[in-house]
C-alpha cells in the first residue's frame, strides 16, 4: 500500500510534464531581420561607412530613432545573427551590455540603423569580443521595448541566454 501514492506521485509529475512541455520545449525561431521591420515598411538601406572622420568626430545621427516594430515578436524565443556594439563590460574584460546590429560599423563608423534594426541585450555570462568585426548568434527571448543609449535607440531588447561565434555554412 505504501507504494500506491508513490505511484500516483510518479503518474500525477509525468502528466504536469507533458502538459508543460511546449513552455520549455519551445522551437528556437532563427530570425531575420527583415522580421523586424513591419510588413509595408521599407528597411533602410546600409549607410556608407565614414572612415575619415577619426574618434574626435561627433557620432552620427540615427534617422529613424522611432521605426515602427512588430510587436508579435515580443516573447518570441528567437536566434539572430549580428554584430556586437559594447556598452558595457565586467571586471573580467567580457561584454556584459551591448547593441547587436545587422551589420559591421553600425553606430562606430557609421550611422545607426533605424531603432527597429538594433536590439539592446544583457548577458550575465557575457562574451569576450575578440574583434568588432566578428558576428555572433544570438539566442533568447525578445521583446518590443524601446532602450534609449548616448549612441542610439533601440527597438527591441533581449536577455542572451546564449552568444555564440557565427560560421558561415560549409561551401559558403
């Protein structure tokens, strides 16, 4: 007899289990991020790169601070490939706090994409930069939620539950 609320135990946390798989189960979305941009909205073009102007110059200006989002994303559990502006490291040298962008130079050497181009992470493990010009995946939850930085605005933010070096894939 002992063994029967065992049982019932085991039987009542397998059915909890499977009922609340799909919250931990969830697919990972590889996302683009043309999906940033709301349909009918045309994404900016890649500004040229302003070499010349050497760190005294002032920041460029972002044109678009307040581009439209798709709010349909928020809390979508999302892999996004990009670049990394830090804006803040740990004591250890690693990015804690950064800006990922669609593409190299962004709010450096050029002018930042429109807000619904850059997303605002934190990352408590962080990740060590080894060259601006290295794009990283980005994996975690997102969410439609305006950050504004000295540098920028950005449209969404994320947690990163993982930072990881992108690879091109082989023949590429």
């Amino acid at each position: 007899m002992s063994e029967y609320p065992l049982m019932m135990r085991l039987l009542l946390l397998h059915v909890v289990l499977l009922l609340s798989m799909p919250a931990w189960a969830q697919e990972i979305r590889e996302l683009s991020w043309s999906e940033m941009v709301p349909q009918g909205s045309m994404p900016a073009e890649i500004p040229m790169a302003i070499h010349e102007a050497g760190e005294e110059a002032p920041a460029a200006i972002q044109q678009l601070p307040n581009a439209p989002v798709v709010p349909e994303l928020t809390g979508a559990w999302v892999k996004l490939p990009g670049y990394i502006v830090p804006l803040e490291t740990d004591s250890n040298g690693r990015v804690i706090e950064f800006f990922l962008v669609p593409y190299f130079g962004a709010c450096i050497h050029v002018p930042p994409p429109p807000s619904n181009q850059i997303v605002h992470v934190s990352s408590e493990p962080g990740v060590v930069q080894e060259a601006l010009y290295q794009p990283y995946w980005i994996e975690g939850r997102l969410k439609v939620e305006l950050s504004r930085h000295e540098l920028t605005t950005a449209g969404y933010a994320m947690q990163a539950e993982k930072i990881y070096v992108y690879e091109l894939p082989e023949g590429n």
